[in-house]
C-alpha cells in the first residue's frame, strides 16, 4: 500500500514566512533576514527567487544561484557618464563614492554615484552597485500560511 504524504508546498498567493542569505559568489553576506513575510505572486520578490520557492515545502531549505540579468541586471557601460564640473554648483564639492540624484532631458530621474574625477570632468556610473555580478541565496521557507 502507497503512502499518502501530507506535504504542504507554497503555490501562488500564499503568504509565506522565511530566511534568507544574499551572497556574493565570494561568499560575503549582501543582505539578510528572518522571519520576512510576503505573499507569493503580488510583486513582492524578485521574480527569479519567487519561481524558486514556488513548490517548496514548509521547512525545506534551498540554495539558489541567478546570474547577473535575473538579479541585479548586466552591467551596462552606457550607463556611465562624464559631467563637467561647470555643472556643479559652487558649494558642491564632488568626491568620488558620493551619489547623486541627475535630471535628465526627458525630465526623469537617476541614482548615479562618481566613480572618477579628472581635471574638467566627473565620472558617473548608474549602474546598480550589483550588476554584472552573480547572486547566491540561501533559503529557509519556515512557514506557509493560506486562508
């Protein structure tokens, strides 16, 4: 006679609660947390982690490895850029690490720290400080919560 195992596994729209670890493939730790809470399908992981808990059962642990486009995206050499000190303001001082806020021409906004300052110009790169790098994750799902 088979079995029948009770096994719970987290589908879309449960609420989970689990640990994570975010490392770099150094090992170094990026973020973590325990206990977090969020509920599978509204947007509120990283779609590329969230496939990865989807079908696992409560207690399961899992380690995870995403290249650089499906965590913190390819770093893009087009998204560093030079700025003329002119354009600086006379009580501004740059210094390379401090980041910035930059207007564009279409009116939108960017992040964007200087990474390089030269006689006339400064260096920025938008990029986020992750690109280009592989992302590893270490997962606890602790809990499954449905309604």
């Amino acid at each position: 006679m088979d079995k029948i195992m009770n096994t719970k596994e987290a589908r879309l729209n449960d609420v989970i609660i689990f640990d994570y670890f975010e490392k770099l493939s150094d090992g170094s730790i990026i973020n973590q947390a325990s206990n977090k809470k969020v509920k599978l399908g509204h947007d509120e992981l990283n779609k590329s982690i969230e496939v990865h808990i989807v079908g696992m059962e409560e207690g399961e642990k899992k380690k995870i490895k995403l290249p650089p486009h499906k965590s913190y995206g390819n770093y893009n050499e087009k998204l560093v850029f030079k700025v003329n000190k002119t354009k600086f303001k006379n009580n501004q001082r740059p210094a390379v690490g401090h980041r910035y806020k930059i207007k564009l021409k279409n009116g939108g906004l960017i992040h964007a720290k200087i990474i390089d300052i030269d006689n006339q110009k400064v260096i920025f790169d938008a990029n986020h400080e992750l690109a280009g790098k592989e992302i590893l994750y270490e997962i606890h799902l602790r809990k499954i919560v449905r309604n």
